[in-house]
C-alpha cells in the first residue's frame, strides 16, 4: 500500500503496539504509588518516581539500582501501556481560521501559512478573500521567489518560527523557489523545528528516514517521527501508521490508526475504515461512532469559500499540466 507522497506545503518509536490494557503485574504490585521505598520500604515524603512508570518510588539511586531486577518487567509493561494510551487518544480540536473563524482543515494541503504573520489560514481564505495582501500586516503578498524566501528567512531569525523552518526545509529538498537541491540542509532545518516540538517537522522527518533522503534509511526512526507527529494530531502521519501497519500485517493497530484519523475529517482513512469494517476488523459500534464523528469534523470545515477555493486550484493545476505538455 502507498504511502502519502511528500508535497511541498504539506507541514507535516520502532514498536508493535499493545492494547492499552492493564498488567496483571501491575495490579499484583503492593508498594504502587505509596510513601514507601519500593526497595528498602523505607517511609518517606521526598522520594522519587520512577521515571518511566511513574508507580514505583525510590529514597535515591542506589535503591533505585538495587530494585531494577524486580521491577524491570513491571516498568516496561506500564510504560508500554501508558505509550499506546497517549499513541491512540483523539487529538484535540484543531485552531480556528483567523479570518473566517472556522476550525482549519485536517489536511494541512488545505492551509496556507502566510509567511509575513506566521499565521495559517484555510485555503478558502487565501484563494477568495486575501490572495493580493495580508491582512494581519496589510502587506502584499509576495510577488517573488526571492520575496518568499527573504520573510522564511526573518521569520526563523526573528522569532525561530518552526513551521517557516518546514517550508524552507523542503524548498531545499525540492529544489523549489530558485534554491538548489539540499538534502542535507533540509533534514537540518527540519530537525531544528523538531525539538520546537512541529508535527510537520516530524511527519517529514518520518518520510525522510522512510525514503532515505539526506539521510540512511531507518524505517525504525522514520515510525519514530511519525508516532510523534501523530500524537501531536498530524494526520498525514496517523495515516501512514496505518499503512505501515497493514503491511506489517497488523490490522487492528491500523484500524485503530485509521479510526482516529476518520473522526478527524479524514476521507482517505474513512475510506479503509469502511473496508475494515466489512473484513471484521472493526466493529459495528466503533464503525457508527467514526461515521457520526467524521461527518461533525467534515461539517465543522465546511464553508462555501473552500469549496471555491478547490475549484481554483484545480484548475490552476490543469493549466500548469496543459502548459507542461505543451512544452514537451
């Protein structure tokens, strides 16, 4: 199955997910989250939690050392739980558009990141309303590859903006907008904008070790990146989970995938939804939430602005197309 093919305006660990349910082990443990050393017993209002369980407290590190054996199997069940819990919780609602005040896309191809503001907008907006100017700064709109580079450039130095790292990033790994093909300077720009926590940065980070471009492939690190990115709510990367996972062969992790994604908007993971469904990986109950859910989030997006807006592009792109062919 494909995966979704990087685009340049899209701003978008290696591990066989459990069900998030809880361990037998945890349950048996007597000392869980109490004021006692779950090593020595010791009672005491200042001990530390486990780092990656957070169940276990200990006085310091020797008692922590000296009671690894023990609780090693415990802490990596917990801690695998705790993981799928945060892997497959639904994402928060989207921001609005500033300008129409609808809830933006869960495509970030239907958004537009206005490069003198910093600010996204839906693609409705762009295309019908503000297309010549911006109407944060009443600056136009710029006319030139070196004009759009020149305010990705301000922004990062300015205000060390992530998401104009993001574009610059795949300028360079395009080649786009009068800039030469640098791969190596696009996976630098999107790790930068990866430790500012971007789901863009992440996805593409994903797609870059999946790909291996400037980079060795690493299909461990490139999962890594996508469950990043997917639970900082980038679909585009809860999609390709998905997609991974159904060429892993493991279905019910996809339609899991594909569950939270279609009660996002997502049409493309509705759509194996509903194959899922009808092969018996999802069942009626979970299948007429993710309907009810997707047809509220499609309905929130809604505007007859976009609608337009699609049409436009269209047939901008038609007239690229015939323009290219007339070329060759």
């Amino acid at each position: 199955m494909d995966l979704l093919h990087l685009d340049t305006w899209i701003l978008f660990r290696h591990h066989r997910v459990p069900k998030p349910q809880v361990s037998s082990h945890l349950l048996n443990t007597s000392r869980l989250m109490c004021n006692h050393c779950a090593s020595c017993g010791k009672a005491d209002a200042n001990l530390k939690a486990c780092k990656a369980c957070k169940l276990v407290k200990y006085c310091g590190i020797e008692c922590q050392v000296a009671h690894r054996a023990a609780h090693k199997k415990a802490c990596r069940e917990k801690e695998r739980d705790l993981f799928a819990l945060r892997l497959f919780a639904q994402p928060m609602k989207r921001e609005d558009c500033p300008i129409c005040m609808l809830i933006l896309p869960c495509s970030n191809e239907e958004s537009f990141y206005m490069a003198c503001c910093g600010n996204f907008i839906c693609i409705g907006c762009r295309y019908c309303l503000t297309r010549e100017y911006c109407p944060f700064y009443n600056t136009a709109n710029p006319a030139s590859d070196e004009e759009k580079l020149k305010r990705l450039s301000e922004r990062i130095e300015k205000y060390n903006d992530p998401d104009a790292m993001v574009i610059l990033g795949l300028f360079y790994n395009q080649g786009q907008n009068s800039l030469p093909v640098d791969q190596s300077k696009a996976f630098e720009l999107l790790h930068r904008a990866s430790e500012l926590e971007c789901d863009g940065a992440d996805y593409n980070l994903g797609y870059f070790y999946l790909n291996g471009l400037g980079v060795q492939k690493n299909r461990k690190k490139a999962i890594h990146h996508y469950q990043i990115a997917a639970m900082m709510g980038n679909i585009h990367a809860r999609h390709n989970l998905a997609c991974i996972e159904v060429e892993n062969r493991n279905y019910q992790c996809a339609m899991k995938h594909l569950m939270v994604a279609a009660r996002c908007g997502w049409k493309d993971s509705l759509d194996m939804v509903k194959l899922g469904f009808r092969q018996g990986y999802v069942t009626k109950e979970d299948f007429e939430k993710t309907l009810r859910d997707y047809q509220a989030s499609y309905d929130e997006t809604k505007s007859e602005e976009r609608d337009r807006a699609v049409v436009i592009i269209a047939r901008e792109q038609e007239s690229i197309a015939h323009s290219h062919r007339e070329q060759e």
